[in-house]
C-alpha cells in the first residue's frame, strides 16, 4: 500500500481492495476523492469497455433517416441548437440528459447521434452502445453536414 499522505488518512485494506476490485478503478493505488471524481472514472472504465462506435457520413445518414430506417438524435446544448442553425430533422436530447432518457431511443432500429463537430456525439453513442443499442455516429457532426450539401432546415 502506498504511505499515507499528510492530508488524508490511508484507507483500510480491505475498504481499499473491495472498491478498486468492484469498480476497476486504479488511481495511484489511492480511493478516488470525491463522488465527481468516482463518476467520471467509472464512465472512464466503461467507456474503455466498450468498442468505439461506427462512424458515417452526413449524406448516408440523411438518406438512411428520411427512408425511415435510422433515428438522428441531436445531442447539442438547447440554446447551441437554437442559435446554429442549419437543424436537420431530429430527436432531441442534450447529452447531459442522455442516461437519464436513453429508454426514449428506439431498441430496434439503428441511432445516429450528432452534435457541432462530431466529438460530443463519438460520447453518446459509445454510451448507448454501452447500453446495447444500435448507435453510428454522424462522422464531423453539423460542421461536416453543412459542407456536404445535405439538405437542413434553417429555424
């Protein structure tokens, strides 16, 4: 076990061994300190967990979703989807408030997430392949959409 820091008292062994096991969670052979903490390193572990999702493009994504064969789901703030337009016709759901809704999606049929430039929405759909949907991302998010042409509504 590694010396106790002058700030914190060392944990007990068996405290120490049961939370790292359970959690998977290595931290310098230390407990996280705080819940934060605890949550993103959990998400961290999962997320390493689980395979990176499929990407595609903007085009095939709009085809896909007007013939009715993939849901598009918006994962950008509220009031960044108000004020960037273009808007494609989609769900949505802030990424924030995805874990909370993710029983919205539809289990069945493939999910495309999108967000401005693409990263935000590589989180949510390892997030909701981690919960066994069907997840692709829109590879470059709304910034790639744009560039290609695909067609928006502006509002």
């Amino acid at each position: 076990m590694p010396p106790a820091s002058a700030d914190r008292p060392p944990p007990s062994h068996a405290h120490s061994r049961d939370y790292r096991h359970q959690h998977k969670i290595l931290h310098r052979g230390t407990v996280p300190r705080s819940a934060a903490s605890l949550l993103i390193r959990t998400e961290t572990t999962m997320f390493l967990k689980t395979p990176k999702p499929t990407q595609i493009e903007p085009a095939q994504a709009a085809e896909l979703a007007a013939a009715g064969q993939l849901t598009l789901v918006d994962v950008r703030e509220v009031d960044e989807r108000q004020a960037l337009a273009p808007k494609v016709p989609s769900v949505h759901i802030p990424l924030g408030t995805l874990p909370a809704r993710m029983d919205e999606l539809p289990a069945g049929s493939p999910v495309a997430f999108l967000c401005a430039a693409g990263g935000r929405s590589s989180v949510a759909a390892q997030a909701a392949l981690g919960a066994g949907l069907d997840a692709l991302n829109v590879n470059g998010g709304m910034s790639a959409w744009r560039r290609s042409g695909v067609p928006t509504k502006a509002g």
